[in-house]
C-alpha cells in the first residue's frame, strides 16, 4: 500500500488511460484478502474455480469496476470508498461475476477482431506484474492514449447488463444474501452521474443504466426470499478497515487528521489516523497510535505490518523487524508481508538477517511469482553474498515481468554461465533466455 506514499516500484507505460489521465495499479496484502474473502464465495456460486479469478486493484477515484482480459476483475479504489454497506460491495462483484461466467467480453466480435484493443488488455494486464511490493508495494503508471478504444472494449450491451444483473441475485441467493446491495449501488452512480456528465463517469459509460434494467432488477430483488438476509457481520468490519486504510493512504494526512474527531473510537477512522501519522510523517504520536490499534487487536498481521512499514520508510530499520516478524507468524501466507519484513532485514546490512531475508523471499516468490518487488530485493540479498548466479536470475525474472527484454536476456545469459550445468536455476536461465530473445524479435 506505500504505492499510495512512496515512489514507485516500477513504470510500466501503457497504451490505456482513463479521461487523459495516469492510473495507479496497487497492491495491499489486507486489502486483497478482504475483498477475496468476499468474493470467492461468488465465484463459486457461478461455477468459476475462484482460485483463477484475480481482484487487481486501481487507485481512481471514479466509480468504477469491469472485468477484461478473461478472469479479471477490476475494482476503482473510488468505488472502494463509496460504497456504503458490504452487501452494496457484494452486489457489483456479483454483478461483474456475471460478466465473467456470461463470457461477455469474449463474445464481443469486435473484440476479437481488433488487434489494438487486445494490446491494451494485455498491457493491462502484464503492468500487473511490476506493482509487487511487499506491506511496502509498488505501484505500476498506466499512462498514455485511446480511452475510446479501451471503451469500446470494455462497454457492454444492454442486454449483457441485464443478464449480469440477474446472474448476480442468482448468486447471492445461493449464498443467502440480499441483493438489494446492488440496487442501491446504482442509485449511488445515478446521483454521481447528475454531478457530472454521464459520458465522464466511466462505470455509466461501461455499465449502461436504463429505467427497464433497474425496475427488472428491483423487481427480482424483492421476490427473493433472501431480500433482507444481510451479509456477515464480519464483512462490516472488513470494509470499515478498508476504507479507513484507503482515506489514510490517499487524502492529505493534514485533511485526514482534521476530519476525524480525537473521541473517535471507530476502526475505519482509527485506521484513517494511524495511516495519515505515519505519512505525515510525525513518528511518536504514529507509534503511539499503532501500539493503541494492537492493544484492542492484538497480534493482528496488518497493524503489525503497518507498524513495521512505518518504522522502515522512516529510518527506524532495527525497530521495524520485530512487528514485521510478529506480522508473518500471524500471516504467514501473506507473500506481501514477507517481502516487507525481507526488504527491512536486507536494510541492515546485517549478513545474518540477508540470509534470513532470502529465505522469505524464496517463499514469498513461490507464492506470488509475479511480484517484481521481491525478485529485485532477492537479487539484493544475492548480491550481498556474492551469489553472482541466482543474483542474475532474480534480476532475469524481475526484467522478465517488467518488460525489459533485452535486459531480461543478458541477465539470464549471465546466469545461466555462473549456475551448475543442469542445475535448477541454470535451467530456468535457459527459459527466460529463450523467452525474451523470442518476445523480443516479436516486439520489433
């Protein structure tokens, strides 16, 4: 989440642009979770293998979602914010769960048919891969030309809504769950769209809104026999922590700090203020604050993980280990968490905590392989070793999933003459290798 507060991990100019302006792509460890918790439910309710279904998350603060490329979906970091309940949340994942198990995208001639329009989903989709980043993630730029092809793209038919829409009370039903969530939701974008022009507002754009779609779909609603069934209580919680975590990381701290009463007792406002401390950066009253957050949620991994970031982006790099330790027991499935607690340990310059830090980074790469962050700091921690071979690798696989090519081929050319013959790691040299001197001569 420090993509929202820190330089980026890495830049990956793309052919694709909301309004003119730059996108961020980025990633949170808890954040994620959340919102998987949420959502595989859905998938399997449609049929989908949830574990193929990827959540990739945009800093915007449109009102926007849309699924592109196969099994993607996309959430605006403003829609994040807006909703006002989990089951509204629910509702458009729902919603664009539909899209994906209707095949709309793919039924869309002429998708199919445009080149153009296939480069940009696949850019899309390939600058994914340089957001890594552990709790200190990244950020990837989406910058650049043709909204109206990116639109023409992702717009879907009338009837294509409507068919998403019922496919997600179907869902919901299933999971006994109101749907109501979802008509609601359309009555937030229908007040958005009167502050601005519809053709601004990118979801109206995408998700067209007619008065038959909406009445269909209140209608439906209320035959449910689940139309006042609520989500999980623990779902409140889980979006609370969310959108106090995303007004941290991305309002001005000043702003945030005033806005929030000091009575405040709130998780969501709580969040909010920690976050903006340790942005500000005012590092006593932030300490303070987080140890309060972990006394009334203790050994909780991401106020841990909070903690250790704030302590490392500001220079406290001793202290950041141990909260960052704390985090990864707690998590120890969070390959995010890891790279953070392995990028605080290489910051030492400690040769004993370089050796720990490559041992979660062999772990959190095997986890989240398309996490350039974590395939750099390995390539770090190898260098500190004078392991001239895998430090070449590690840099093969980062250059690989940022699209550097060329640089991708040397250093798999560098490992693959430092590592064993036959070796693992020579092997997988030999691939990349081959991989990127073939994509590259397919570039030019």
């Amino acid at each position: 989440m420090a993509a929202l507060a820190t330089a980026a991990a890495g830049f990956w100019p793309l052919s694709a642009a909301a309004q003119g302006r730059s996108l961020s792509l980025i990633r949170d460890a808890e954040t994620e979770a959340y919102i998987r918790a949420m959502a595989e439910p859905i998938f399997q309710a449609a049929g989908l293998d949830a574990s193929a279904v990827r959540v990739i998350l945009i800093q915007d603060p449109t009102l926007n979602a849309f699924v592109a490329g196969g099994q993607n979906l996309f959430l605006n970091t403003g829609l994040l914010r807006a909703v006002e309940t989990p089951e509204q949340l629910l509702g458009v994942i729902a919603h664009e769960t539909g899209h994906i198990a209707g095949g709309h995208l793919v039924r869309s001639t002429e998708a199919l048919r445009n080149a153009s329009i296939q480069q940009i989903i696949a850019t899309v989709l390939g600058a994914i891969a340089v957001i890594g980043g552990g709790g200190d993630a990244g950020a990837a730029i989406m910058m650049g030309g043709s909204q109206v092809a990116q639109r023409s793209f992702l717009k879907y038919s009338r009837t294509q809504e409507s068919a998403a829409d019922q496919a997600a009370i179907t869902f919901l039903d299933k999971l006994h769950i109101t749907a109501r969530g979802l008509a609601e939701f359309l009555s937030i974008i229908e007040r958005d769209a009167l502050r601005i022009r519809s053709d601004l507002n990118p979801y109206v754009y995408t998700h067209p809104l007619t008065p038959e779609r909406i009445s269909a779909l209140t209608t439906r609603v209320e035959q449910s026999p689940y139309r006042d069934s609520a989500a999980s209580p623990v779902f409140v919680e889980m979006l609370a922590r969310i959108q106090g975590k995303l007004r941290g990381y991305i309002d001005n701290p000043e702003t945030t700090l005033r806005a929030i009463p000091p009575s405040s007792t709130s998780v969501a406002d709580r969040y909010a203020r920690v976050v903006a401390l340790y942005r500000k950066p005012d590092v006593p009253r932030f300490v303070h604050e987080v140890d309060l957050l972990l006394q009334s949620y203790p050994n909780d991994a991401y106020f841990l993980e909070l903690k250790g970031q704030g302590l490392l982006e500001n220079g406290r790099i001793a202290e950041s280990i141990e909260p960052y330790r704390l985090a990864v027991r707690a998590a120890p499935k969070e390959p995010l968490i890891r790279v953070g607690l392995a990028s605080a340990m290489i910051a030492t310059e400690d040769p004993q905590q370089t050796a720990a830090a490559i041992r979660d980074l062999e772990i959190a790469t095997r986890e989240d392989p398309d996490n350039s962050m974590a395939w750099y700091q390995l390539a770090i921690a190898y260098g500190r070793q004078d392991n001239i071979g895998m430090a070449a690798l590690a840099s093969a696989e980062r250059f690989m999933l940022t699209g550097k090519l060329e640089d991708a081929y040397q250093q798999a050319q560098r490992a693959e003459a430092a590592l064993p013959v036959g070796s693992p790691g020579a092997l997988r040299a030999a691939d990349i290798r081959d991989l990127s001197l073939r994509l590259w001569r397919d570039q030019k």
